[in-house]
C-alpha cells in the first residue's frame, strides 16, 4: 500500500510506539543479551538493571510501594490466569460483570468444569453500565473474588472501579482488576483504590513491546503459582521460592521486551495518563459525533459526554462488520478492528451476538484528521451502500 495507513486499532495493541522502545530492544539485544538474576558477569548485570528500572517504573505508574509486587508476564492474559488460578480454590464463589473479556470468562469457566467453582456473571445495560446493587446481590459468603475490567474492550464503558472494590471487600473478596484498556490512559493507584491484584499489558497503552506485561499482588495476598521452575535464586530448594517476584517468574524474562516496555512506560510518565486520556477522549467525542450523523450506523457504549476510553464500536444496517473493516483498510488505509472482539458477553449486552461489531481506537499519536478520515470514509461507504449497493465500492 503507498498510502500511509491510519491506524485505529490501539485496543488491540498500540501503534506506533515512542522512539525510545525500539532503540532499547536492539540496544539490549545487541549490547546485554544475557539473563538477568542469572550471573555475575557485566552483561548479566546489566539486563538486571534493566528489567529493575522498569518494574520500579511500573511501581511508580501505578501508586505500588514496593516494585517486587509487581511479576512480569507475558500479556495480560497470562496475568489474569495467574491471578485467578493462583486465587481461586475449589468450591469458591468467584463474581465478575457480563462485560469482561474471555481471558477472564474462560479461565473461570475452566475451573468451573474441573474445580466446582461457582461463577457469577452480573449483568450491565447495554452501553456497558454497571448496577452496584446487582453486583451487591451477588456477592455470598463463599465469594472469594470479584474480577473487573477498569473498562468494556468493545463498548469502552469505564466501570466504577473504587465502588467495585468497596463492595467486594465488604464481603471479604479480593479484587482482581484488568486493566487492558485503561493503564496508561486513566491514572491508577492501587494502594489508594484498595486494589488487590492488577493484571495489565505492555503493549497497549504502555506503549511497550507486544509479549510484555505483568502482574500486581497486593504484599500481604499468596497466590500458588502458576508456572514453576528456574527463577536464579534459592535453586538447592526443591519448591517454588517464596520471595518475589521470583516466586512467579520461572524461567527466562522477555528482557528486551521490558527494557522496551520501560522507554514507553516513561513516555506515559513524562505526558502523564491524564494528559494522554484527555487527548484520547477529544478524539473520541470528535469521531462520535461524526458517526453519529451517518443514517444506518449505530454507536455501541455510553452516549456522546459520557465517560468512556478511546474505543468507538459501531454496527450498520448497510453491510456486515468485516466487509466495512475490510473496505476502510483495502480502499482508504484506514486500520480497525471487526468481529466479537473477544467478548461475546458484552456483545449480548449490546445486542450484538449475531453480528459483531467494527470497532476503532484512537491512542496518544492519533490526531483530528485521523478521526475525520474514518468519518469521512464512513460517509462514502454508506452513501455507496445505499446508492449502488456492495459492488459497486
């Protein structure tokens, strides 16, 4: 393609990243591609330090005192299944809301089938609004988690995070919060919020490397881990060590990965989430109010003024989801996601299930004449639908 393409598909993972990540990545490959934790010699400190410096600016992103409560990961996903995992016992009451994503709903429902575990999931209406006093009632005595999404990754909804938790502790449940589409955009501060763990991915509004994210566990909660094996301390012992993070990082680290993860999380430092969440909402508002105007398309999530992410997810009555994405990226360059977006539950809340969604995402280097590309292209397409109909665009 020899149009620059417009890219809209930051849910998914953000594009492109600060200058500074790829620099790092080929610097750590070329000049310390050693292990850290590993050895002695220079290059083996070296990588130590680095991975180091980003867990402590993981630390200070989100408000955690101590840096080794927060273990590396590969991807949110593989956080949310240490987590929960790690959690959940057999025979417990585990509550989340309809609006979460599967790297939530099928490792529960894993340990439904293998561990008896009760699952509930709480309902919203359908721009992804939570009723507290659904979520109250669900809470029982055996409820030993809540699992919340800071926000909806189809209908970009942002749920009531600190009432989430105040409720769940109430009852004596820990929080498990996923923050795939907040972190780096909406400020966190766990100890402040009464967060238990975070789950949360490098590669989206950390602005990091894809492969990278990680984990936060409150000091004072165990979780049995996941993986087990090689973590460069205590190795005469036969179990898992009870220090972390080694406790939850077996094996090798993405060492390139974080020292890249680490340049994009002080680019979010320096411009601050609230900064970079102000811009994403300008973008937002714009690119609604555009679609808003075009006859047959439909906007998913909270109205035009409500609080929301940078997600925009919309269906028409002129063309199914895939064609309208294939279309934007093959005839205008425009990049966006189609499909269920991993969360048929939320889809159900929209009334959606049957046929998914197109759903574009600004981030902090999408400007105004992005927004008005796709709304421009989205003009074209369903004048063309309508006039000529589907073979004629």
């Amino acid at each position: 393609m020899d149009r620059p393409v417009i890219y809209l598909d930051n849910a998914a993972s953000s594009w492109p990243k600060p200058p500074g990540v790829a620099e790092a990545m080929a610097e750590a490959v070329r000049d310390y591609a050693a292990n850290p934790g590993r050895g002695s010699h220079r290059m083996a400190i070296r990588a130590g330090k680095t991975v180091a410096e980003t867990r402590a600016r993981l630390a200070k992103l989100f408000g955690i005192r101590n840096p080794n409560d927060v273990s590396f990961a590969l991807n949110t996903t593989m956080a949310l299944n240490m987590a929960i995992k790690g959690w959940v016992k057999p025979g417990d009451h585990v509550v989340c809301t309809a609006v979460e994503h599967n790297s939530v709903r099928r490792p529960l429902e894993a340990l439904r089938r293998s561990s008896g575990v009760e699952v509930t999931y709480v309902e919203t209406d359908e721009a992804g609004r939570l009723n507290l006093e659904r979520l109250r009632e669900a809470l029982g005595r055996k409820t030993s988690l809540v699992v919340v999404g800071h926000a909806s990754n189809l209908l970009g909804s942002i749920l009531p995070l600190e009432d989430v938790v105040r409720l769940a502790h109430e009852r004596g449940a820990v929080v498990l919060v996923d923050a795939a589409q907040t972190a780096g955009s909406i400020p966190i501060d766990v100890e402040a919020m009464g967060v238990d763990m975070l789950a949360f991915p490098g590669h989206k509004g950390l602005l990091g490397p894809q492969g990278t994210g990680g984990l936060y566990v409150r000091p004072d909660l165990e979780l049995e881990p996941v993986l087990h094996g090689g973590t460069g301390s205590k190795s005469e012992l036969p179990d898992q060590p009870d220090v972390r993070p080694d406790r939850y990082e077996s094996g090798t680290v993405n060492t390139p990965g974080i020292a890249g993860l680490g340049e994009g999380i002080r680019y979010v430092l320096e411009r601050t989430p609230e900064e970079i969440g102000r811009h994403e909402r300008r973008l937002t508002e714009r690119m609604m109010e555009g679609l808003a105007g075009i006859t047959g398309l439909r906007l998913l999530g909270p109205a035009i003024g409500e609080p929301r992410v940078g997600i925009v997810a919309f269906v028409a009555d002129f063309a199914e989801s895939a064609e309208i994405a294939f279309i934007l990226d093959q005839h205008y360059g425009i990049a966006v996601r189609s499909g269920y977006h991993c969360a048929p539950l939320a889809h159900r809340m929209a009334g959606t299930l049957e046929t998914g969604a197109v759903r574009a995402s600004v981030g902090p280097f999408n400007t105004e004449a992005d927004v008005d590309a796709l709304v421009a292209a989205m003009r074209e397409i369903a004048r063309h639908y309508r006039n000529k109909g589907v073979r004629d665009v």
